[in-house]
C-alpha cells in the first residue's frame, strides 16, 4: 500500500518442476512459512522486489511526516500539540525501521535516498495531498493510518525476516496513529456547526486518495501474482480495499459523518459495503508527479538531505578518527 506501484519480475510464477533446485528449494521454504533471513540464498527477482517495496515504504513514511508536521505549532491546544509531534516522531522512526530492512538486502542508505530525490523511487501517493485544515489531521490519522494498518498487519507474515518484524512495532504505533485521528474528528463532530463542517470537508477530500492508497486493482496489476507466490505481498490490493471500507463506514456513520460517495450502501448478498468508482487517472497522475504538492513535497526532502551534509560528514570523520585510534592502540 506504501509501495503502490511496485514491479517484481514481471514475468509469471514459474511451476516447480520449471525452477531450478536452489529457486525448488526456496520456494518450499516460503510454502512452509519459514522466514528469509539476509544471508541466506535468495532469488535476484525476490531481492529486487523487496528492495522496491521496502524503500518506497521508508520513503512513504518520512514524506508522511510533512502534512502533519506542517501542524505542530497550529494545533489547538497543548495536549493535541504533544500527541501530534510523538506521532510525527514515530513516522520519523519507521522510516529508520525500514532503511535499515532494506540495507540488510545490499543497499546502502544513501543509495535509496538518492533513488527518492532523483525521482527514481516512488513513495505514496497519498502525502501529495495538502494539509489545510485541522480536521485534515484528524482524517489522515483515521484514514491514511488505518489504511496502512489494514496493509501492514498482514505484512508482519510477509515472507523476508527484517521486514516482517519491523512492521510488528510499526503496526502498534500506528494503532494509536489510528485513534488520534478518530479522536480529533469525533471531537470535532461533537462540537459547532463550523467544526462538524470541517470534519465533513477533510472526509470528502481524503476519502477517495486513501482507496486509492492500496494501488491499482489485482485484475490490472499484472505483478502481483509473484509477489503472493513469494509472500511479500500476502493479500492482494482489492481484498484489502475492501476490508478498509467494511471497517470504516460504519465508523463514519456512528459519528454523524456521510462517506462522500453516493454508491456505498450494505450488500446483504456480498456481506461487504458497495463503492463507487475510483478515479485512477487521478491516481497515476499523483504517482507521476503532478498532485498538488508533489514539487513541495520533493524540495522538503531535498533540502532536509542538503541541510544535514555537514552533520554527516561530522559522523564519518568521527569514525574514521576512532577507527584510527583504535588501531593505534594494537
């Protein structure tokens, strides 16, 4: 879901009687549930894959500290103040979770951040949206981090070691994400007409990117078989849309909020809720760089990596002097 565009191989499953006996036997590994550890033979394609996702990933959750940070000095009382930097903190360290997930398959961290300022890797589409009123962090705790939530708990049985122990920190970190941002807009819906029209505004505009957030429909994404062959990828994006929108109607219903899309309604047959259309023009026009705050989006992280050389330079020279004068002392 934070890697919404991310390709494996491109090439279908093999069977195994077409695989060769390192890719039989690592394949049977994944079948029996077993995780990948860094150091054990792997498949470049499953590498690969990884590598992708989990970047994207990281990069996801240190772009999503903007919107929110954005914030931090506006929100309205003190309390609210506390609460939303911890949160902008625990984004901040998800993103290190990750980074070092990834390097553990060969990257370095430099690598994957020039990847994200030279435009090569991706990273959610969702945080191209702006942040413009304070209802807006209300409906990004409620709806971007329950979204994620409902990706990132089936990826704690994601195939690949690292990854999957990370994500069972991150999952309960943003459990509370989840139920601050409900919190802020059932206050807000408890409060005056103006602020119950803020609350239904933030919905209306977030509602539709945050479907968007689990990627293009399985029937179009022609890699995802792969991924569900080698358990990175558990469940695929429709059955986790679905989820989201079963969990949060009624949640939107309880607290006087209408769900800004005329086509939702219960399916007796189905079990699940009904929904629209989403538009994914939009979607891939967002992911290509033109969402609404895609450039300022970018500039931040760019100016975020030019302003820390120096302190990075500091930790290398440091180093490096230690690692002299250990030597020295043998």
């Amino acid at each position: 879901m934070y890697a919404q565009m991310v390709k494996s191989t491109g090439e279908r499953p093999k069977t195994l009687d077409e695989m060769t006996p390192e890719e039989r036997a690592f394949q049977t590994r994944i079948d029996a549930d077993i995780k990948i550890e860094p150091k054990e033979w792997m498949p470049e394609g499953y590498r690969k894959t990884l590598i992708r996702q989990i970047s994207q990933h990281a990069h996801s959750e240190v772009v999503g500290q903007l919107p929110e940070g954005n914030w931090i000095n506006r929100a309205p009382t003190l309390d609210r103040k506390a609460i939303l930097i911890a949160k902008v903190q625990d984004e901040a360290g998800h993103g290190l979770y990750l980074y070092c997930a990834a390097e553990t398959l060969g990257v370095s961290r430099d690598e994957l951040i020039q990847q994200l300022l030279t435009g090569k890797a991706k990273y959610s589409s969702i945080f191209n949206y702006p942040s413009l009123t304070w209802a807006d962090i209300g409906a990004i705790g409620w709806l971007v981090d329950g979204a994620a939530i409902m990706n990132q708990v089936q990826l704690q049985r994601c195939s690949y070691g690292p990854y999957s122990r990370a994500m069972i920190r991150i999952c309960k970190e943003e459990s509370f994400h989840q139920r601050q941002g409900y919190d802020i807009m059932m206050a807000l819906m408890r409060g005056s007409p103006e602020q119950q029209e803020m609350a239904q505004d933030a919905l209306n505009r977030w509602w539709w990117p945050s479907l968007m957030m689990f990627g293009p429909s399985d029937a179009d994404s022609v890699h995802s078989a792969q991924s569900m062959a080698w358990k990175i990828k558990p469940v695929g994006n429709d059955e986790l849309r679905q989820r989201f929108v079963d969990q949060t109607v009624p949640q939107a219903e309880f607290i006087g909020l209408k769900v800004p899309d005329p086509e939702v309604k219960w399916n007796e047959e189905r079990g699940h809720y009904d929904f629209g259309e989403i538009d994914w023009e939009e979607f891939y026009r967002v992911l290509k760089g033109e969402g609404p705050c895609n450039r300022e989006r970018m500039a931040a992280r760019q100016k975020a990596w030019d302003d820390g050389e120096w302190f990075r330079e500091g930790l290398m020279a440091h180093s490096k002097k230690r690692a002299a004068k250990k030597l020295a002392a043998e």
